[in-house]
C-alpha cells in the first residue's frame, strides 16, 4: 500500500481521494468548553449540515471544505451529543474505515430524519 491507498476503497472496489488533511480545535472563544470545532464552526455547522446537508452547508459558508465537514460530522456521530450520535454514529463507523487512511471518498452523513 502506498499513502494514497485506503484498504475500505480497495474493499469496496472504488477509487481512494486523498484529502489535504483537517485538525478539530477546542476554542472557547467559538463554543463552550470542551466542545470541538472546525475553522471556527461549531454546533451551528454541525446543525447546519443535519438539516441542510453538506452541499447547501458549504456553499453558505465558504472558509470550510467539504473534507472539514466530513471529519467534523464523523467527529460528531463518534463523540458529539446524543442528537448527532444517533443521526450519524453509523455513517461514522463507516467513515472512520476511510479517514483513517486520508481518504475522504465517503457518501455525505445523512439529513435528521434519513437513514444512513
């Protein structure tokens, strides 16, 4: 395997995209404590892209990629509150497989009230 590989595309027979890379900060000055965020987006991106999804999410607000929603939202659906835990706790098991490689050729998380 080479760095550009992820073993989940190799299983699932498609094509790994390699993402540039995104780092999930804890800053009080953008959430409360202890509550992490993404180039300073919070709860307000996260409730964003439930409602919305992440196409519309992203082209309201420019500064953040489409791979900085992906890791924020699997960041939510493993560890977020109850809300996002239920909504995308699934679709970030399935994810993880692929950011852990940097891939980021994962589906969008699903809307509140769509399966995954």
């Amino acid at each position: 395997m080479t760095s550009f590989d992820c073993l989940a595309c190799e299983m699932a027979g498609t094509t790994p995209q390699k993402g540039e890379g995104v780092v999930l900060t804890i800053n009080p000055r953008y959430q409360r404590h202890g509550v992490v965020s993404v180039d300073g987006g919070g709860e307000y991106l996260l409730d964003r892209v439930l409602i919305d999804g992440v196409e519309e999410t992203i082209a309201d607000y420019p500064p953040v990629t489409r791979e900085a929603v992906l890791v924020f939202c699997w960041w939510a659906g493993l560890h977020g509150s109850r809300r996002f835990r239920k909504v995308w706790g699934e679709w970030a098991q399935k994810a993880d497989e692929h950011l852990w490689y940097g891939c980021i050729n994962i589906p969008d998380p699903p809307k509140e009230g769509k399966k995954p």
